[in-house]
C-alpha cells in the first residue's frame, strides 16, 4: 500500500499526493515546499505538508479523497 502526504497548497486547498519528494541539489535545501497541481486551483502551486492535528475530519475527508 503507498503512502500517502495529506498537504496544502499556497493557496490554502488541503489535497493528499501519493510522492512528496525531499530533494536536494548539492549541499543545499530546495526547503519544505514543492510545486505540485493543486486539484483545487488546478494550477502548480507551492505546496507543503498540512498540520494533520489543525485539521478538521471534514478537511482530512476532502484531502484523502482528492
């Protein structure tokens, strides 16, 4: 069974994505964020994993469906 990263975009749509990669490039951190298509917005939007202990299960429900 994959795993599964519940997350949020810049623009505030929670959405689950089955890869979250936590790349580097050389020494440095590309940081938390990640560009991913939001299926809110549908637009590549900085996204970063959600606070699953802020959410709502209303919110959680949404975020595993998408």
């Amino acid at each position: 069974m994959e795993q599964r990263t519940v997350v949020r975009c810049a623009e505030g749509h929670v959405f689950s994505t089955a890869a979250f990669p936590m790349q580097q490039l050389q020494a440095g951190r590309l940081g938390p964020g990640r560009l991913l298509r939001c299926p809110g917005c549908g637009r590549l939007r900085n996204s970063v994993p959600a606070d699953v202990s802020e959410l709502s299960a209303a919110q959680l429900g949404r975020g595993a469906r998408r």
